[in-house]
C-alpha cells in the first residue's frame, strides 16, 4: 500500500487514501489473476538450499510485502510447506509497517524466540529488503540477482555480499 502512495506522491502533492485503496485492491486482484494463470517455479536451488540450512537447525524464514493471501497462494503454487521447506511466513499484511521498517524480521524472532538480530541473515531480491536487514540489525545482510534489482541496485544500499544464486548462500552463515 506505501509503494502505490509513494507512486501517487510523485504527481500528487498530498495522496488521497481512498484512491490509493482502491488501486491498491486493483493491483491486488490483478496479481492474483497473474499468479492464478501462471506456472510458477522456485527459484534455483531453493528447495535444496533450504533443506541444507534446515538440516543446520537454521530457520528459514520467508518475508514478502505481499498480502497473506497472494503469498499463500504463491506457496500452494510451489506446494511448500510450513514444517517442510520453510520453518515460518510472514507477510505484508501481519505487521503495521512494512519495508524497509524491520516489523516482519522482527515478528519473525518474536515468533521464533530469537532475541538478537545478530542471529538473524537477510537475504533479499530488492534495496528495500536489504535496508529492513540494516534496519532490524541483522548481522548479515545479502543481495541476491534473481528478483527484483540488478547486481548495481543492490550494491547501492551495502549489503554485505551479493550472491547470484542461493546456493551461494550456505558458505556464507
């Protein structure tokens, strides 16, 4: 919902809030029909990858600015699991404010009985998903090349290392 408000601020002095709801609800039902119509695929090597860090007894954690009901669509999609390629969900809509505010990595410890962030990794496709790391306190922050950003995007907001692929990720923690 911020993003559309940001977007509508750029030729708007001051955004209506009922306008950004209903684009928002607009584009909300427009990638559900998107991820309805679509095939959808896990990134490469993440189900191993997280299979690996599990066998660690390290959580893997899933965070999205998406809605809950878009990610747990995404999730059915690609038949995962709570309990069995991820330990715990969190989602745009289970905290009060979302990226690049830490509410969803926090919510994550509070969940998990984590109590210091330097427990934490964050590893993101965008800037905003590294700046919710530095801002919750993670001790690692990693960018990763198959989202959202490019290689250049994410070394902008100092990640501490970028990764091309998550099997790049187990050397790292």
């Amino acid at each position: 919902m911020q993003a559309i408000k940001d977007i509508i601020a750029l030729e708007v002095a001051e955004p209506d809030d009922a306008n950004a709801n209903k684009i928002y609800n607009l584009f909300v039902d427009e990638l559900a029909t998107a991820y309805d119509s679509f095939e959808l695929k896990p990134q490469p090597a993440a189900e191993e990858t997280f299979q690996l860090l599990r066998d660690r007894n390290i959580l893997v954690v899933l965070n999205t600015g998406y809605n809950e009901k878009t990610a747990v669509g995404i999730l059915e999609k690609l038949r995962w699991e709570t309990g069995q390629q991820i330990d715990g969900l969190i989602t745009a809509s289970d905290v009060q404010n979302n990226r690049p505010n830490p509410d969803m990595i926090l919510l994550s410890m509070q969940k998990f009985g984590i109590e210091n962030a330097n427990d934490v990794v964050k590893v993101g496709d965008s800037i905003i998903d590294i700046e919710e790391g530095k801002n919750a306190g993670c001790s690692i922050t990693i960018g990763i090349t198959t989202g959202a950003h490019t290689y250049q995007q994410l070394a902008s907001a100092n990640p501490n290392k970028i990764i091309n692929n998550l099997s790049e990720l187990l050397p790292l923690i």
